[in-house]
C-alpha cells in the first residue's frame, strides 16, 4: 500500500491521503535496545469529522466506533507499534483505520420483527406461575386451631 493511494471502503466511502496525518513515534513493542534509538511506532490522525469522503451517516458511525479513540473535535487516533519497521506499522494503521470505516459503513440490521407468544406457551407460563403460588402459599404458617 502506497502512502499516497487512496483508500477505498465502499463505492461512495473513500479515505484521502490528505486526510490523514501520520507521526513516528518511539514504541515499547519488540525490538530490543533498537526500541529507545528509532522511532518505528505510528500514530495515525485521521479527522474523521471534516473528511470529504465519508458520507454523514458513515461519519457518525466511525466516530461512534471509535470510542476513546475519536477526540472531542472528531480527530480518530491510531497508534500503532506492533511491528519493528516503520512501514509494517504504517500499514497496520492504515489497515485497522480501514477496518474501522468498514464497520461503520456496514448498512444497519433490519428492524426486528414482533412477534406473539403461542396459546400453548401463554397456558403453560400461566400454569407454573399458578403452581409456585401454591408453594409458597404452603410455607406460610400453620393456624393452631
């Protein structure tokens, strides 16, 4: 995956190289003394709030999955450190970004459908409910006549 491809979820959802901004940072992932030398990790800043390619509904919905990673502007922020190169984890990031409007870009379920308990399960219920009544009527006191 190049930096400057787009990437493309769905036909009408799309995420511009413009719209995100990428910072290498040190990692505590793998790496031995290399990991306090090179900044191999990324944090990926993608401002989910403002992207041109993202349609309302499918803007909502990421910043929405995104939960504590989502800013209060709309700003969603990956860091991802989980590999020992800097492209590795470039493209991880990428890669769960994309995961994460994919998600968001899923159509909603369809509305359940209502429906009745049969006679029967109705009798039944009614039934049992009427026998535990009967218990525990029973292990009230006994009346000393």
């Amino acid at each position: 995956m190049n930096a400057d491809d787009k990437i493309i979820i769905a036909d009408d959802v799309v995420i511009h190289p413009d719209d995100i901004e990428e910072n290498f940072i040190r990692s505590s992932g793998p790496g031995g003394q290399n990991v306090n030398k090179v900044a191999t990790a990324v944090q990926l800043r993608f401002d989910a709030a403002n992207a041109p390619g993202l349609p309302e509904r499918v803007r909502a919905r990421t910043i929405k999955l995104a939960g504590q990673r989502a800013t209060k502007d709309g700003v969603i922020v990956i860091e991802a450190g989980r590999y020992r190169t800097q492209e590795q984890n470039r493209a991880d990031a990428r890669a769960r970004l994309a995961a994460l409007v994919a998600k968001a870009a899923e159509p909603p379920p369809p509305p359940r459908k209502k429906t009745k308990p049969t006679k029967g399960s109705v009798e039944r219920r009614l039934k049992s409910k009427a026998g535990r009544s009967t218990v525990k009527k029973l292990r009230g006191r006994v009346d000393g006549d």
